[in-house]
C-alpha cells in the first residue's frame, strides 16, 4: 500500500537528517501543510532528567487562525512554558525513583 505525501512533507533521508539537526538547534519543529493543506504544528521535546527524549507537546492550527510567525512568536513561548513544567513533574518523579515512561 502506498503512502500519499503532501509536497512539503521531507521524502528524502538527507532532507529528513538535515531537518533533524535544526531541530535539534532551534528546540522546536514546526510543520507546515505536511499532513493537510492549511494546517500548522509546532512542538517541543520532552526529556527526562539524562536527556532521553520520552515525549512531544505540539500545538496544531490552520493558517486562517494563525501565520508560522505568530505560532513562533505567540504560541511557541507559551508551548515551552507548559514543558518547562511537564520537565519539573518528571524530574520530581526521578527524584522520587519513580518510573517515567
């Protein structure tokens, strides 16, 4: 069965690695018309206490609400905020030698 791709989505491995490592860079991916024309997402990693990541937190829109620049200026402080505290709840249970994920 063949996968339908949207004309943003990255088909390519050196596209994928090279989107991989601005990520990385940056702390967040944004997707832009890659699941549906019109849509949005930004997201954020989240990491235990070593660094492994056991978790995403996205944000989804459709450009009639929002631009990618008012996602990033608007919507990404706010998305960082609520990982900040989703870190410190995860940390909290690795104190306690609770499992995460």
């Amino acid at each position: 069965m063949g996968r339908n791709h949207k004309a943003a989505s990255l088909t390519k491995l050196d596209q994928l690695k090279a989107a991989l490592a601005e990520i990385r860079a940056e702390g967040f991916a944004m997707a832009i018309d890659e699941l549906e024309d019109g849509t949005l997402s930004i997201a954020v990693l989240l990491s235990e206490r070593r660094g492994r990541v056991v978790a995403a937190m996205s944000v989804a829109s459709h450009r009639s609400r929002n631009s990618p620049e008012k996602m990033k200026s608007d919507v990404l402080p706010l998305l960082r905020g609520a990982a900040d505290r989703v870190h410190d709840i995860l940390r909290d249970f690795q104190d306690r030698n609770w499992t995460v994920l």
